[in-house]
C-alpha cells in the first residue's frame, strides 16, 4: 500500500524542486550566454537588455575564425597530447603507489602516508618548483607539464582507500594460486576497481584540459602551448585580433568579441563531453573510496 504523504511533505517536496530548479538554471545559464552570444552580432546584443535567450541576428563568423587558425589546432593536439599521456603517466603511479600502501604485509606504509599526507599541507613553492624543473633539464619541454603533476596525493589516498575495501580472501586465494603482485594488482584488484579508476581518471583528465599554468610558468615555445593557455592570450591579454589573419573576410571589429565567446565553447564542449560515460561510475566510485579504513 503506497503511503499518503502529508501536506507538509508535499509541500517541502515542491519548494525543494522549485530550488533545485532555480539553481540549476542559474548554473546552466553562464554556459547557455556564451553559446549564444558566440552565434549573435556583438553590437546587437550591446544595446540588447535582460536575459539573453536566443541568436540576436545569427552568424557563424567567429567559428569561422576560430577553426582556420593555426594556433587552435596547434594547441588541441598539445592539449590532447597532455591529456592522454598525463592521464596514463598519473594512473599508472597512482595505481602503482595506492596498491603498495594498501598491503598490510608492509610494514612501513604508514610512514609512507605521513610523508605523502604531509604534502597535502606544504608546499615548496613556485620558485623551488622552478629550480627543480630547470636542474632536471626539462624546461621548456612537453615533461615539464607531465612530471610536476605525475600523482595527485588526494587521488592516491583515495584510490588506497578503496583498494583496502578490497576483501582480503581474493588477494589469499591468488597467492594460493602462485600470483605476485603484478598478477594480483592486474587480474585481482583492477578488474573489481572500475568505479574508483574511472573517478580519478576523469579527475586527472579534466585538470590536465584545464591547465595552462604550468604551461605558462615552464614553456617559452608556442608550438608547446596547450589550448587552454591561447585561450587565457585571447581573453585575458584581449589577444583575439590574431585570430583573424587567417579567416575569411569578415567585419573584423564585429567578430573580434565573438571569438573570446566561441574559444570558450570551443574549448569547453569536448571535455563536458566526456562526464556522460563516466557518470554511472562517478557517485559510486566517490562514496566507495571514502570509506574509512
């Protein structure tokens, strides 16, 4: 028999959604803004006032300008070199690491931690940071972007977290069997680890798409640029007259604040792109790897 709920709950269950609702379009609506406004003339939606829900006098110019540029493309495949390469080089020492500090067998793993932990809360410094990166000869190149952000300390106490939920009756029976480690990480513990490795790995993906001030700090050659950093040229620096000198014929002063707008969805929509596939593992992997040891 279904429950008849009361007034009072039907009510705190309407206002509830109607907050939800709200905020979710005060969230939603930046992003719908800047769709917009990259397919509308500038100097429409200037003398335009209150919300922005539609096209005023619809063209595609900036998109126009923003895929003949040279520095776009460049700076995709910089990102996406960054984004998969750092991603692997990330999981695989994060994986590595957790598993180590996860066995019970070693002794010294909570010393490990309190060094690890530590991190978290001290910091060298931009300028030490630096000094490191040019001693180990990698300035200027594609490893200073890889090698200071290899491993997450958060990502890595999580990923512990999880692996000890692990039951210690499958790890006893592959040792039965005659497995390593290397055996048992790979065949026993990854396989019933989906939802943690798919969190973290979105975690990782996305700060390498959205880097650029490693980049910025590290990297003189323009050819290296990630596409986050010639983004942060055009809006910030107001850089988007560059953007033109390979596009179409265009009314270059009605375009030049339409590229800032298509730039940002340009750079914006691949990623967002991405969370779908992994949402069903997101809440799971979260909540698992949070559990106290």
């Amino acid at each position: 028999m279904v429950e008849q709920k009361t007034f009072g709950s039907a009510l705190f269950d309407i206002i509830n959604n109607v907050i939800l609702i709200m905020l979710s379009l005060i969230c939603l609506y930046p992003m719908l803004y800047v769709l917009i406004a990259s397919v509308s003339n500038p100097i429409e939606i200037s003398m335009s006032e209150g919300l922005l829900l539609h096209p005023l006098g619809f063209q595609i110019s900036a998109y126009e300008a923003v895929f003949t540029n040279s520095d776009i493309w460049r700076g995709y495949l910089n990102t996406v070199f960054y984004v998969v390469a750092g991603t692997m080089l990330n999981m695989m020492l994060t994986v590595m690491g957790a598993y180590v500090l996860s066995r019970k067998s070693f002794k010294l793993r909570g010393i490990f931690m309190m060094f690890i932990t530590f991190t978290m809360f001290v910091n060298g410094g931009l300028v030490p940071t630096y000094l490191l990166v040019k001693g180990l000869g990698v300035l200027n190149t594609r490893l200073a972007i890889l090698l200071p952000t290899a491993i997450n300390t958060f990502n890595l106490i999580m990923t512990r977290t999880y692996f000890n939920t692990i039951p210690d009756s499958l790890e006893e029976s592959a040792k039965i069997d005659g497995a390593g480690h290397l055996r048992i990480l790979c065949n026993i513990i990854l396989p019933v680890s989906t939802p943690i490795l798919a969190v973290i790995a979105l975690y990782y993906s996305v700060a390498h798409w959205n880097s650029w001030f490693n980049a910025m700090i590290y990297l003189d050659d323009r050819t290296k640029w990630p596409l986050q950093l010639i983004l942060r040229e055009i809006l910030i620096l107001n850089d988007s007259g560059k953007m033109m000198q390979d596009s179409v014929t265009i009314d270059k002063l009605s375009v030049a604040e339409n590229i800032k707008y298509a730039v940002i969805i340009v750079a914006t929509v691949p990623i967002l792109c991405v969370y779908p596939f992994l949402q069903k593992y997101f809440t799971k992997g979260v909540m698992l790897g949070a559990v106290k040891e």
